[in-house]
C-alpha cells in the first residue's frame, strides 16, 4: 500500500499554491505544431469596467506571461467566473486551425469502471494551476501570443483558449 504522507511532499512542487509562474521539473513539454504561415488577430475592444479586471490579472500573473513581438497572435477573450471575477484567456481558434490534430484516445468510462471493481481506496491529486504545470516547447512559445489593447504577450506554459 502506498504511503501517501510520504509520496505526497515528493510532488509539492505541483500541488503547492505558492508555486505559479513555475513549472515542474520534469522532461515533457507541450509542442505546437503547425502548417501555414503565422496566424494574426487585432486586439478586441474591452467594456471599461473589465479592462481593470482584466489588466490587474494579467499583471498578477507576471510569472506566466511575458512580453511578445511574435509574428503570431490571437485576440484576449474574457470569460466570467462564477465567483464574479474574470478568466482573461486567448482565443486560440484561428491557431487551432492551424495546428495539426494530435489524436490520444480517452480511455472508455465502462472499461474505466470495470477497473475499479473490488477496489476499497480512491483518492485524486489536484494538481495548483494544472495547465500552467506543462511548459511549451521554446521554439513554439511565440504561437501563443495574446494580443491585447495595451499590448501583447507570450504565454510560455500551457494555457486555456
């Protein structure tokens, strides 16, 4: 049996809320490949009451985003949050289309079921800010390029959008 005690501050590196803006130290990054010239958007208009929201996230998440003059870009999209605030996200759509299609398959719910049968212990790991745990590989950070109205940045970790 597993001593989760012990196993647990062996990964604190992913499950520690202190830890944004920094990725764990393991060999696997996410590649964007894709065919066709560079994508770009222009920035979308903000409501005035959300550009504050909106500026104020991006500049807390200074650890995850960082200055851009990528040839490639694609427009800020904000998202409410049901606790009232906002998920600034790029809408990544025109890139998508772009990208070639990376097929995994998801493992079916019924034979995922029958794996549990006559077991007594679950449990899960939440991993803090999971996406932002898988960087992207160097060469295709400048793909992630979110253009906004004061400016444009490169998310150099795995992102929604």
């Amino acid at each position: 049996m597993v001593d989760f005690n012990n196993t647990l501050p062996e990964f604190k590196d992913i499950t520690n809320p202190t830890s944004i803006g920094t990725t764990a130290s393991y060999n696997t990054v996410h590649h964007i490949i894709t065919k066709g010239l560079p994508v770009t958007a222009k920035p979308r208009r903000l409501h005035p009451k959300l550009h504050d929201a909106v500026k104020a996230e991006f500049l807390l998440a200074q650890g995850i985003i960082r200055p851009s003059n990528s040839p490639w870009s694609s427009p800020l999209h904000v998202v409410p949050k049901l606790d009232c605030t906002v998920r600034p996200m790029g809408d990544y759509g025109r890139l998508n289309a772009v990208t070639e299609f990376d097929s995994y398959p998801i493992p079916h719910l019924h034979d995922f079921a029958q794996a549990l049968h006559g077991k007594h212990i679950f449990s899960k790991l939440d991993i803090f800010k999971a996406f932002h745990q898988i960087p992207i590989a160097d060469e295709d950070i400048p793909k992630t390029a979110v253009t906004m109205p004061w400016g444009c940045t490169n998310i150099p970790v795995y992102a929604l959008g």
